[in-house]
C-alpha cells in the first residue's frame, strides 16, 4: 500500500509539473504530500500548504501547524498516530513585485486535484477524517456529489459520506488558524476537537 500511495503521490508531482507551465501562480514546483501511518484512526485533511510547509516539505509545520499540535494535545490525540494532508498539494500564492502571500485554491484548482484526493483517501483508509476549514469540507461534498456544507452549521458533528463507493465518517472542525484571525472562534474549536478526541477512544475501544 505505501508503494501504490507513493506512486500516486509521484504522478499528482508530475501533474503539478505540467499544470506549472500554464501561467498559474503556485509553488507548483514543491508540493507537499501527506504523512503518517496507514490506516489509521484519524485523517487530518487541510486545505494546502504555506511558505513554511512548502519550505519543509511537511504539513502543518507552521504558525497553524502549531496551533493544530496544542489542539491535538488538549484532546488526548497523539499526532504521530494521525494521518496529515491536504486538499491541494502545492502552495497557491499570489505574487506581487516584492511580496508573495498565499492565497485560497481557486475552483479549478480544487477540482484538479479531486481524483489524487480520492486515491488517498481509499489508500490510507482512515477510520475518521477531520476537515480543517472549508477548503477540504467542500472537496469531501464534490467528491461525495452533495451539496457544499457551511462549516458554521455542521462543525464539531460527525457526518457520513459516501465517496464512489467508499463510506467515509467525515468530522469538520474550523481551520486551526482561523482563531489567529477570530479569537472567539477558540473556545469552539478547542469544544469540537475535545469531542473528536472522546469519539476515537470510543472507536479505539469497540
Ligand atoms: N494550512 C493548511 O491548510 N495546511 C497546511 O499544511 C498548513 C497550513
């Protein structure tokens, strides 16, 4: 299974490449892939990388990335237990004369990157995933054929999706650097994750 999760993960860099040649902005050059355990219990899924992960090569290794780490250990979840990624593999930047600054993916990058996503979710086969934002709720509700779920409305439950055949339990949870922007956003989050952490001992123990 890692050799068929590391040669998706070499074609989606090959796709990255050729897509890097028609005028987008993006570290298309340096995507980041996921890491963790096989089959785990719990899949983190962001929704892509920034100017420290695309520097590191790993996932939530910056300023949110540590906001995640203080959240996981609040619940009890250990992270080299969980599976993280994100929606979108590369860096999308906008890039200005003497700045870069990142940016959401647009639509069509979102959707170009929905078939890789769905491999890996079917090769890392996860008992849970947790959405960090938006961004991943959206791609889970494309490749799921339903309709886009507020996170306003849905965050902190655990919903039941179906992917080309796939079940999948999917857990939303606000972005771990949204409080960094919306402090009041804290004390739910911390609600949500301390909720998720109490429903994977539950899945640990059946
Ligand atoms: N934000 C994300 O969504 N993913 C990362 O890997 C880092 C920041």
């Amino acid at each position: 299974m890692e050799e068929k999760l590391s040669a998706l993960y070499a074609a989606e860099r090959a796709r990255l490449h050729a897509a890097a040649s028609r005028g987008r902005t993006g570290e298309y050059e340096a995507p980041v892939f996921g890491e963790g355990p096989l089959h785990p219990r719990l899949m983190l899924l962001g929704e892509a990388p920034g100017a420290e992960e695309t520097r590191l090569g790993r996932p939530f290794v910056g300023k949110a990335g540590k906001n995640l780490n203080m959240l996981l250990a609040l619940a009890g979840i250990t992270r080299t237990c969980v599976y993280v990624t994100n929606a979108v593999k590369f860096r999308p930047t906008n890039v200005k004369a003497q700045s870069i600054s990142n940016r959401p993916p647009s639509p069509t990058e979102l959707a170009e990157g929905l078939p890789t996503l769905k491999d890996e979710l079917r090769l890392v086969n996860p008992s849970v995933v947790a959405t960090l934002g938006n961004t991943p709720l959206k791609a889970l509700c494309l490749l799921g054929g339903r309709e886009t779920l507020p996170i306003g409305s849905v965050h902190g439950r655990m919903l039941k999706f179906m992917i080309d055949g796939m079940p999948l339990c999917v857990f939303p949870l606000y972005h771990p650097a949204s409080v960094i922007y919306n402090r009041s956003l804290l004390p739910l989050l911390e609600e949500d994750v301390t909720r998720l952490g109490s429903m994977l001992n539950e899945i640990k123990e059946a």
